[in-house]
C-alpha cells in the first residue's frame, strides 16, 4: 500500500510515541513538551474574553460621559457638575441669556455707547455648546478630560445683518471729530458752514471680527475704528441752496382764492415776499438728507389774514347748551346743536404747493389756495349723549354783599354749559378759569389761617359748595373737596367745600355711561347748580347728630391788620354718610367726617 508524505507543519494523530521523531523529520513539527498544545488552546480564548470586556468597559465609559457631567465641568463660566445633558442645557441658556440681555460699553478710540447683545443678534446655542461635554467619543484623551473635568466655551452665534443693523444705528454716537454741513439763513440768504470728516466705528470689519468671535462676558467690547463721514456734506448742502432755497426765494409767491368755492368771499389775494418766506422756511436734515419745509400754522394764517376770514367758515362739533341767566335759567331745558362741516384752507396742503411753485424754475409763481371740507371732531347725534333731565341739584343762599355778588355771578356764568363726558372728571376751578380783575372776578370776604380778610375771588367757595352738593345728589364720584375750618349756617353740616386756585379744588367723576351737562346761576339770594343727564344711581344721604361741641369765646386784637368779625358759631364733630346703589347693587358707602373749629367774634382794641 502505498503512503501520501504528511504536510509541512502538520502535527502528528493520537497513538504516535512521542519520542519516535525520524531523524529526516521537521524539528518545528516536532511537539515541544507533552500537553503544550491543550495550554496554547486555553489561552486564545481568554484573550478574546478580556478583549472584549475591554472594549465593553470603554464603550460603556464612554457612554456614560454623555449621560452625567463630571465634576468641575463648566461651559464660559456656567458649572454644570453632576448635571444631565438636558439639565445643563437649561442651566446654560439660563445664565448666558441673562448675560447677553445685560449691555455692554462699546468703544471706538475715545467714543462710547451701549448695546444689549440679546437684542442685537447675539445668542448662546446652549445644545451645542453642552454638546462640546456630552458629544459621543471614543478619544481617550477627550474621555479623561470629561472625567476629571473641564471646561469649554459657549457656542456663540451671531446674526450679522442684525448686529450690522444695531452697530449702524450707533455710528453718530462712535463718532469723533465728525460734523454734518449745516444750511441756516441770514435774512433770505442762505449760509454755508461746512462739515467735517472725523474717526469713527468701521462697521463692516467690527462685525466680522464679532461675527468670528463674540467676547462672550465681557463688559467694554473695543472695536474697529474707520474713517467718519458726515452725513450732510459740503456738496450736499451746496446742492440743497442751489436747487431749493435760492429759488424758494428769489421772488414773492401768490396765493389767490381765484377759481376756487370761496373766490367771492377772498377780499384779494396773499403776496407772500421773499423776507416772509424766509420767516416760515424750516431746515432740518433728517437720515442725513437736507429739506426744507414752510411752517403750515403761520402760513396759513398769514394766507387768510390777506385773503380775509371770510375765506373760511368753521366746522362745528355737537354740543349742547343750556341758559344760565338768573332770570330764566330756572325754567331752561338743555338744547342740542348739531354738528356741522365748513370749509377753509388745508393747511398742509397750503405748505406744500408754496414750496412746489418756490423751486419749480418754470412756474408762474401763483398759487391757488387749496380749499377743503373741514369736518367737525365731535359728531354724536343727539340721543347719544343721556342728556334728558335734572339728575342732581341743589343752591345755598346768600346774603347780597358789595364784591362777593360779583364773583358767584361770574363764576356761575363761568361752569354754566360744561360738559362733563362719561368717564371725565369736573374740576371747579378749571372751569372758573383765571380769577382775577381782568376775567371778571373781584376782591370780597374769605377766611385764611382762620382770620377773614378780603382776597381776589371771595365767595367762590359758594360755587365750590354748590357744585360739591349736585354732583354727591347724583351719585358722582368724590374725587377732591376740603371743608372750611368753620361751618357756616348757609350749608349743610358736613357737605361744603372751600377751593383756593392752584391748591384746593372740587372735583367729582362721572362714573355714569352719560354725558353731564351742568348749569348754574346766581340770582335772588341763591347760588343754584343742576346736573343733567339720565338717571344712573338711586341715592340716600344721612346727617349724623352734632357731637363733640366746642364752645367760642370773643378774641381781643389790635395792629393795623386787624379784622374785626361779628360772628361766633360753636365747633362741632360730624357724620355724613352716603349711600348708592344701582340696578339694586350697593356701592360702598361714602362716610365723610367733618370736624368744625370754633369760629370766634373779634374785638380790635
């Protein structure tokens, strides 16, 4: 029988001697020692094992780096030790967004000025910058470094068209040595100062350095410095005389009412002259552009002035009326007048075509006046006001004396026809207007630091009063009255007022969805106010007893200023107390608590 040679390397089969070895054989074939080959196969195994524990334990190390932030992790300042992902990115956002909403003081050479980077275009992506801890790795280097700690920059991102847009709104501020052209007039003759070129902020390069990186933290951010233009520069100016106010007034301009609805009412036409023109013309440059303007106001009066005021007829709003003459006032209804259009001159549009025909190099100089349809501001048709009858009323009388008459007249004719909206509140004195001798008012009796002496407007207290006692009838708010130190008989206890222009007032809300109209007259010994309008409150007023009395005893004065007074009325404490209801609500009770002074006879020795 034939025998195949084994293969080089082969080992031999089970049951070969181990010592027969041919002396032709290959030593390397050979068995080194008996049981060798079971250890050799043991050992391969265990080192695919521990391998791939190995990498097992890394690859959950480095999971774990992803889940929980070592100690001394930071991101630009923010501690985020022992923090998960989502935690981290919380607590970033938090505290570098309140950085950024905090300003900081830009500099350009020695030009400052603020700017809050939240509302600038610059934000914290604070996902991508917890990422810069938390990202997957298998780096050994990066997984020491999340072991034992470390700290890495924000993500900063950086809209540049918004931080172009907010560092060009600063570039007059970031400017020094810079100075617009400025146009004046001298008479009608336009003056030239020139500009100048100074140094400022270089936009363009600050953003990109920022854009590139934003100095997260800090407070004085220094940026690039650039040639500062002006914005209006000698040429522009020279531009703007040549081609606007030179012509502008270079002659006069007509204005005329010819062709026009109110041609037979013009008395003849405006000539407006180079020097009046001057005296209207406004030079401004704004964003950098000069233009000139004519004062609408002035040149419209002085148009009508010329033209006659004839040449307008005034709108009308609605409003009511209601007559206040003592000798028929008790019998008056409110009348209702309705509101009505006019015409007149726009004077806006006036302004407009004078400058137009003033620089136009081919006009005739002439202008027609534009008229218009002036439209009323108040148009509230008649049943929407609620004025339909006497909601609060009362009078005081009075004792006709020399001065003291005058002035409860005039100040009657004075509140007579207010209209108090829903909403408004009535001041007495705004509505009695200047008291002094030119608007009607005199000097009578009042009562200072406790003397009476004579003042300008004495006895309007009386109108105070009066006023007061209407509107606590109606239901109105009480929003300002002061008592008199003393209670004079001719009011109620506890519901009289005092006013002095300028520090103590009376005044009440209407807190009704109705307008209030109030009339008011003085005439045969009474001061009388009424309120109209339509039924809102149903309304209780009760006077406590007189409690607290304070007897009064004569005072004895001398010197050239003394008064001396007649009188003598014992002090007193009292209650008032309202009450107010609507559609069967009640409103918190208005409870007013007077305390009265004695009011002493003087004897001037």
């Amino acid at each position: 029988m034939s025998q195949t040679p084994p293969d080089a390397g082969a080992r031999t089969t089970a049951g070969t001697p181990a010592d027969a070895v041919p002396d032709s054989a290959d030593p390397a074939a050979v068995p080194a020692v008996p049981g060798a080959r079971g250890a050799r196969t043991l050992v391969r195994p265990l080192l695919a094992v521990l391998g791939t524990a190995a990498v097992i334990a890394w690859l959950g190390l480095a999971w774990a780096t992803t889940r929980t932030l070592a100690p001394g992790s930071t991101v630009s300042g923010v501690d985020v030790s022992g923090m998960t992902r989502a935690q981290a990115v919380a607590a970033v956002d938090d505290a570098l967004g309140t950085v950024l909403q905090q300003p900081v003081t830009l500099t350009v050479d020695d030009a400052t000025d603020e700017l809050v980077p939240a509302r600038s275009g610059v934000s914290v992506d604070a996902a991508a910058s917890v990422d810069r801890l938390t990202g997957p790795s298998l780096s050994p280097v990066t997984l020491v470094r999340r072991l034992t700690g470390t700290a890495v920059d924000a993500v900063v991102d950086v809209d540049a068209d918004a931080l172009t847009t907010a560092l060009n709104a600063r570039l007059d501020t970031l400017a020094t040595g810079v100075a617009d052209a400025v146009v004046t007039l001298d008479g009608t003759t336009p003056v030239l100062t020139p500009g100048a070129v100074g140094a400022g902020l270089d936009v363009a390069a600050s953003v990109t350095a920022l854009t590139d990186a934003w100095p997260l933290g800090e407070t004085t951010i220094g940026l690039a410095s650039g040639t500062a233009n002006p914005a209006v520069t000698d040429a522009d100016a020279q531009d703007f005389i040549d081609t606007v106010l030179t012509p502008l007034l270079s002659d006069d301009i007509t204005v005329t009412a010819a062709g026009t609805s109110a041609a037979d009412a013009a008395a003849d036409d405006a000539v407006l002259t180079p020097a009046a023109l001057a005296a209207m013309t406004v030079i401004s440059a704004p964003d950098g552009t000069l233009s000139a303007a004519l004062d609408a106001d002035a040149l419209h009066d002085a148009v009508v002035a010329a033209l006659g005021e004839g040449i307008e007829t005034p709108a009308t709003d609605a409003t009511w009326t209601i007559d206040g003459t003592p000798e028929t006032a008790a019998a008056a209804k409110p009348v209702y007048h309705p509101s009505a259009t006019g015409t007149g001159i726009d004077p806006a549009a006036l302004a407009e075509a004078v400058l137009a025909a003033g620089t136009d190099s081919d006009g005739d100089r002439i202008v027609t006046a534009p008229i218009t349809v002036l439209q009323p501001e108040v148009t509230t048709a008649e049943g929407e006001w609620g004025i339909v009858e006497v909601v609060g009323e009362f009078s005081t009388p009075y004792v006709s004396q020399y001065g003291r008459d005058q002035n409860l007249q005039r100040g009657t004719e004075m509140i007579n026809g207010t209209l108090v909206a829903p909403g408004e509140t009535f001041s007495t004195t705004d509505a009695l207007g200047p008291v002094d001798l030119e608007h009607g008012y005199t000097y009578a009796g009042v009562v200072t630091d406790g003397q009476h002496t004579d003042a300008m407007g004495g006895g309007l207290s009386q109108v105070g009063t009066t006023v007061f006692n209407a509107g606590f009838e109606a239901g109105m708010d009480d929003v300002e009255h002061w008592p008199h130190t003393y209670w004079f008989t001719r009011y109620p206890a506890g519901r009289e007022a005092t006013i002095w222009t300028g520090v103590k007032d009376v005044k009440w809300r209407n807190s009704t969805p109705y307008a209030v109209l109030v009339q008011a007259w003085a005439g045969d010994g009474e001061v009388h106010v009424r309120l109209w309008s339509t039924p809102y409150y149903e309304v209780t007023i009760t006077e406590g007893e007189h409690t607290n009395y304070r007897p009064y005893a004569t005072v004895h004065s001398s010197g050239p200023g003394c008064e001396p007074y007649g009188g003598g009325t014992q002090g007193f404490d009292v209650t008032v107390t309202r009450a107010r209801t609507h559609d069967g609500e009640r409103l918190p009770d208005d409870v007013l608590t007077t305390a009265y002074d004695s009011d002493n006879p003087v004897v001037c020795n």
